[in-house]
C-alpha cells in the first residue's frame, strides 16, 4: 500500500491530508492562530464547583470555561496540585522529582466539592477541545506524548501497546525499558516502538522528560504572579504531531508546498525518524497541491449528504443533535442472476468499506447508526459486521461496534476530542450573491488589467518580480491562449512575467494575485 502525506499551506491554516493508494483517508485543518489543541498544559484557575454534576468549570483562557469532572483529576491529584505550587514558589527544583513527597491518593468514590473550591489553581491538560457549545474537556492528570512512549509523572506503571505482538518483542522492548526508565515516571510504549534500537527509544525518552523540564521551568517563572491562566506546555501543531504519531517505514513520500514548511518538517523528521527525511519533497508546481492529487474532488465528494458507491448504490449521512444516521440504499444496483439476499450483501459490504473511511476521513464522533439493508442469513450479517471492525482496525479513535440488531441497524460508538470537521460542498451564487443579476464577465480581464496597472505604478520593483495571479481553469486559459495571448501582451507592456495559475476552487470571476514571498498583493 503507498501512503503519502500532502501538506498544503495558506496564509490562514495548513491542510493535511492522508493518502492512501491515492485514496484521501484522513483529513486535517489546522488554523495557524489557533491557541487551543488537545495535550496543551495550563496552570488554570476553578470559577465554579457543580457539585451535582461531580465537576467543577476551569478558567484556561478559552470563550467558554473548560469543564472537568471529578474522575478526570486522577489518583495523584494532591501530589500534582504540590508540586506545582512549591515549584511556582522556588521551594522545589529538581523535575526529576528525586526527594519528591507523595500527597495521599484520590479515592474515586468521592466528591470534588471536597478537593477544590473556586479560586484553586492547579495543573491541567486538553483532552477534548470545544465542540459546539460545549467548553474543552480537561484532565489533571498529565501525559506528555512523545513517538514511541507517554510520559506520566508520578506512576511507576509500563504499559505495553497491545499492538506489539511478537512475544520476544515485547520481552526485549520491556527489558530495555526498564534499564532506562527514570524513577517517579510511568511509561505507555507506544506500537511505533517495535523493532526500534535503543538509542532511538532512549533519545525519545529523553525528549519527553526535557518537555517536562520544560514545564517545570515556565512553572518557576510564572512564579507567585496573578493571572488568572497561563499555558506552560504547549502541544505540538497538528502537522507535527501527526508526524510523530504515524510516520514510519510504509510512508513513499511527505509533500509540502511552502519552503519554511519544508524545511521546518524535513529538520523535526530527522530527529524523530532519522532517514526518513529523504522523503519529505518540496512541491513547486504552479498547480494547486490539493488539485495535483486530486484531494479537493475527493474531500467534496466525502462531505456531501449523499455519498455514491459503485453502480447506482449510495449513502444518506444525516447529523441530528443526538447522533448521526447513515442509511444504505441499493438504488438500481441489482444483479438479475443472483438473489436479493446476495444482492442486499453485496451492497452491504460496499457500504461498510465506504462507512468506515468516512467516519475516519470526516472525523465524525459520538453515536453513529447505519441502517444496513435487511438481511435474513446469519453468516451475511455476521460477515458484514466483522468487515466494519477489519476496515475500522485501521482507526486510531477509540471506538466500539455492537452487532447488527434484528431491525439490521449497527450501533457505532466513536471518539472525538476536536470540533466536527465541515466542508462546504454547496455554495451560494458568488456571481450574483443572490441577487440575480450578473455583471458581465467580459469586464473580467479589464478589471484585472486596472488592478495590474496600479500594481505597478504604486508597488516597489523588487515585490513585483515574481507576480502569481490564480483565477479559474477558464480564465486562466483564456489569458494563455495563443501567441499574442494576454499573459505575452503583459510582459511586453511591464517587462515582467506574470505566472497565471489555474484553480479549480476559484468561481468564475473570482482571482488574486500574490507577490513573490506569497503574500496577497491585490484581490
């Protein structure tokens, strides 16, 4: 199987999308002013106890206060809540916790009203970010994530991924583990740790506890100042982080089409994954990334409400405040030389392959029902559902499948931790904006030519160099268009060369034009 990783970056947030067998699989936005993301450690301050809800509500700087229940403190809430205090106050110094007095545990059966009260400020982490109206979900547990281990202070537990399942494998991956495992630190090893030398595990080690130095220290700086947050840990942005967590051996390539991108993700490849730096590429073609490996057609097609699989079969997606419905509809896909229970399968089975790559490509989490065409035989339901976990295997959110119910409806539990991904696959006339009335397109290249004119009589040389204007595939190829095209009738009038690029995203009127360093220059 080929996987490649496309990164395409704007001046507003970097899209990431993961291809498998040139089929997009996964996809991310990640807005480049974005001050929230799940593993950011805060040092927060409680506005409100809800004791019937077991909870309490954590100023972390966010629009609406993040919410942490009772369960989500952990055993070493005490021991977390001293350390942080006696670090902010410089009578603690060493991160390494040698000396380090435990406070006595939580026991889970109590109540938060008798741990914390408003005013508190204690150490927390993201575990879910804001969805809808709800505010982030917190944890005051910590775990630093790294790409083979999870650092936990104040555990003492090894945990070995299930996925590592050679039995002298996980014999020697625990033996070497142990010999380099500070003490007053637990470790979650992750599956990327199998087969990996030991300088490899013990350079990602060290990294994790240096993170937590790092913690420490904005602790000490921070000091006994009042603020009502501050974040002392900062998980890393989403690019990195899905780096970290999947890259390995099976990639074929990363592509990238910014140069500080390139150059600031081939560097932290060579830390995490020495020599799989080679197979981060710099894209330079003038057309669009997203459009070379088809990403955007395939995006748009996944977020619609009706998804079509092979023949005339297709899926309605439906989103209700509760959960989400996937009803699957044969259409016309009908073999006349077989049965309609064999025909009901057949369909079947194509949906579930197309149901799972888009829970995983859409990000959709919480409860999901997929209404399957009926059927009667007991092996076609019971093979159709141990397809979903098969395809489903390849999901890194948590989640559980119940068998088909009687009324042939499968019941899908699955993870979310960040705000539901959507993607406009209808648009509003951007001719008329819905008024009607459409000024004539034939004005197009004349307002372009005005808007160049300026350009050039009021911007500096040296930014003017390299002009890029992106407009639509028609406009685009009617200013090439010829020998005595356009694009030539510029460059003899400016005695510069203007790139035309087309993109397919662009409505028919719409262009920009960027200057050399990327930036927009005229819209």
């Amino acid at each position: 199987m080929e996987k490649e990783l496309v990164i395409q970056v704007s001046a507003e947030e970097v899209e990431i999308a993961l291809l498998e067998d040139k089929t997009v699989v996964e996809y991310h936005k990640d807005r480049r002013e974005k001050r929230l993301s799940v593993g950011d450690v805060y040092l927060g301050t409680v506005t409100k106890i809800m004791a019937g809800l077991n909870a309490a509500f954590v100023d972390i700087g966010s629009e609406r206060d993040a919410f942490l229940h009772f369960t989500d403190l952990g055993v070493h809430y005490n021991t977390f809540k001293r350390y942080a205090h006696l670090v902010r106050n410089r009578k603690f110094k060493n991160p390494l916790l040698k000396d380090f007095r435990y406070e006595e545990s939580l026991v889970k059966t109590d109540q938060i009203n008798n741990h914390i009260k408003a005013g508190d400020q204690f150490l927390v982490q993201v575990e879910k970010e804001p969805i809808s109206t709800k505010g982030a979900r917190l944890s005051a547990e910590i775990n630093i994530p790294g790409r083979y281990f999870i650092l936990s202070p104040f555990q003492s537990h090894v945990r070995l991924s299930k996925n590592i399942r050679t039995s002298s494998e996980r014999k020697r991956i625990l033996r070497l583990v142990e010999s380099i495992k500070p003490a007053n630190f637990g470790l979650i090893i992750r599956t990327a740790a199998d087969g990996k030398k030991a300088a490899e595990l013990n350079q990602d080690l060290q990294n994790l506890v240096n993170k937590w130095k790092t913690l420490t220290s904005n602790l000490a700086k921070y000091g006994g100042k009042k603020a009502r947050y501050v974040k002392v840990l900062q998980e890393e942005a989403k690019t990195k982080s899905l780096l970290r967590d999947i890259l390995n051996d099976s990639f074929s390539k990363v592509v990238v089409n910014n140069k500080d991108f390139y150059e600031d993700i081939k560097s932290y490849t060579s830390n995490i994954a020495p020599g799989l730096e080679e197979k981060v590429e710099y894209y330079t073609n003038s057309k669009p990334l997203f459009d070379k490996y088809q990403v955007r057609r395939q995006i748009k097609a996944a977020f619609r409400p009706i998804f079509n699989l092979s023949r005339s079969s297709y899926l309605v997606i439906e989103k209700t405040e509760a959960l989400y419905v996937v009803d699957v509809n044969s259409g016309n896909k009908v073999d006349a030389s077989k049965s309609s229970e064999a025909n009901a399968f057949s369909v079947n089975m194509d949906a579930a392959s197309a149901i799972a790559r888009l829970l995983r490509l859409r990000d959709i989490g919480g409860i999901i029902i997929i209404d399957f065409i009926d059927m009667r035989d007991p092996q076609h339901r019971k093979k159709v559902q141990e397809e979903m976990k098969k395809l489903m295997s390849k999901d890194k959110a948590k989640h559980t499948i119940l068998p088909l119910s009687r009324f042939g409806l499968m019941q899908i539990t699955r993870q979310r931790v960040r705000p539901e991904l959507k993607v406009d696959t209808s648009e509003s006339c951007p001719l008329c904006n819905g008024n009607g009335e459409v000024s004539s397109s034939i004005l197009l290249i004349d307002e372009i030519e005005t808007k160049l004119e300026g350009l050039f009589e009021d911007g500096e040389d040296g930014a003017l160099n390299k002009l890029k204007l992106i407009c639509h595939p028609y406009v685009a190829s009617h200013l090439k268009l010829g020998l005595f095209s356009k694009q030539r009738a510029w460059w003899w009038k400016h005695k510069k060369w203007i790139e035309v690029v087309s993109d397919e995203s662009y409505y028919l009127t719409q262009f920009n034009l960027y200057n050399k360093d990327g930036k927009l220059s005229l819209t």
